[in-house]
C-alpha cells in the first residue's frame, strides 16, 4: 500500500470510526443550547472592496462557554460566481459553541472584481480582526483562516502570504499583519478560474495566481476536510495538497469522510465533528502547543491490539 494510499485509508477509517460514535452525542444530531445561544453580530463593516463596503458576521461564544480568545475567520464557497456569508452560518456557529470568535467574512465575486481583488478581500478581513482583538476579546497572534470550496482558496492563499505587500490591497487598516496561526480548508479550490485573471495573464501570473505556489517551509499549520464522494473538487486533489504541504514539511492534517459529497458539513452532525476535529488541532498546535512521544510500535506497547 503506497504512502498515500495509507493516509487515504487513515483519514477514512478515523471518518468512519468518529460519525457513527456521535450517533449517542446530542450534540451531533441536532444544535445543542450552546450552539442556539451564540450571539450573533451581522453586516459589520470591515472595509472597502472598491467602493463596496465589505461586511461580516462575528458569531460570539454564548454564556457559560469558557472564550478561548482566539478568532477563526470564515470564507463561503459558491464556485466564485455566487454564495454569501450568512451561508455559513450553521457552520460557524458550532465554532462559537466551542469559545471561538467565529466570523464569516464577505469578499466580492467575479463579475464585481477578479484575481487579485478577491485575495485582497480576505487581508482586509485579517487586519480588520487583528485591529479589532481588543474589543473582540481575543489574542491578535491568534487568528485562523478558514474556507469552504471556493472560499478554501482565499483561506489557504492568505494563509501562504501573510505580509506580502504585493497581495496586501487597500481595503482598510494598512500595516496591520496579516499573518494567521492555522489554516482550516474545507474541500478547497487551489486556484481561480482563469476567465478572473486579468486579461493576457501569462503562466508567470497564472503561477502567481494558485495559492499552492506559496507552499513553504513556515506556512502555518493545515488541517483539511473532505468528502470521499466529492465530485465538484474530488478528493484526489486535497490528496495532492496533502502531499505539497508535507514534502515542505509544514504541519498538516487530513480528514477524508466516507460516504458524503461536496458541501458535506451543511449536515449538522458533520458540521459538528468537523468543528471539533478542527479544535483539536488548534489546541495542539495553536492555544497549547505540544509535541508527542514516539508512540510504540502498534500504539499498545508493541502489544498490537
């Protein structure tokens, strides 16, 4: 069995082994009170595309949830062309629910603007939140880009160009960082069409274009969710992305779902497992960072099981 093909059965095994495990969790099948209470912000604007306000939704950790005092920012999907915030809205609360600062970000579509406008929504949202921690509640060293189908490429584009002033655009707060401590790609798009690149684009600028071309060694860390049955993005490409992000040996973590197509997690129950896989990572690598031992051979002492 190759490498990939191990860790193609791994993330299925872990998928198949965790959903069903949820069927005692109520939580998992329907929004629980935390998810319920979460307060929501909406159409708070955090700068301009254009002369388009931009806006988002800050969804809040309800009463009696412990803050963790960190921001996850959220980007829709909808193939560029269409799709909005409050889409997401199932989605992000279960984050909340868990104490993060949940937002879902707006960025504008093709037809309004192209490559690189769209890339330069996502910083304006960054800094926005960054310039925002105090009143937000949160540590401004940590925020997490999230995204789903097209919204993946503007969470992994921003998550491989933080301060780079050629992507920065002028949507609002200059000079605030825009660097983020985690990456969340919900079956992500890589790259844009090309019908949004400017016109007589070359390959120089198409490269420029695909978020994969900044894959590098202090990339934050990756965690990414995807269906087996996907035929929108088919999983084989975050298969690839799996294998860019550990060939430059940045920290990545792969969940591949049996079973479920694209836009798996609009089912409440993923919507909650992914959140919470997604937590697990963050705590380790983000809020309180560790490493492991090498764990024994067989993970029971050499004993097997």
């Amino acid at each position: 069995m190759s490498e990939m093909t191990r860790r193609g059965f791994m993330g299925s095994a872990l998928a198949a082994a965790a959903v069903p495990a949820l069927s005692s969790v109520a939580m998992a099948q329907t929004p629980g009170p935390a998810q319920t209470n979460v307060k929501v912000e909406s159409d708070v604007v955090f700068g301009k595309g254009g002369d388009m306000d931009l806006k988002l939704d800050i969804y809040r950790p309800p009463a009696g949830v412990t803050p963790k005092r960190m921001a996850t920012i959220h980007f829709h999907g909808g193939g560029f062309t269409a799709g909005n915030k409050e889409s997401l809205s199932e989605r992000v609360k279960p984050f909340a629910a868990l104490g993060y600062v949940a937002i879902a970000a707006q960025y504008r579509l093709a037809g309004q603007a192209g490559y690189p406008a769209l890339v330069h929504d996502a910083k304006a949202a960054i800094r926005w939140v960054r310039a925002n921690a105090t009143k937000l509640g949160i540590d401004p060293a940590r925020i997490a880009v999230a995204g789903y189908s097209a919204g993946g490429y503007h969470a992994l584009f921003a998550a491989g160009t933080g301060d780079r002033a050629e992507f920065e655009g002028s949507g609002g707060n200059a000079g605030v960082s825009t660097k983020v401590a985690a990456c969340l790609a919900y079956y992500p798009a890589t790259n844009v069409p090309a019908s949004m690149l400017p016109a007589g684009s070359d390959a120089a600028a198409q490269k420029a274009a695909n978020s994969t071309t900044y894959i590098a060694a202090g990339y934050p860390p990756v965690a990414i969710f995807h269906g087996m049955k996907d035929t929108t993005i088919p999983v084989e490409s975050s298969k690839r992305l799996v294998q860019q992000f550990q060939d430059a040996q940045v920290p990545v973590e792969f969940h591949a779902f049996e079973g479920v197509p694209h836009v798996f997690d609009s089912n409440p129950e993923f919507a909650v497992i992914t959140a919470q896989l997604a937590d697990f990572f963050i705590d380790r690598h983000v809020l309180n960072p560790r490493t492991y031992p090498p764990f024994p051979a067989g993970g029971n002492g050499g004993r097997g099981v």
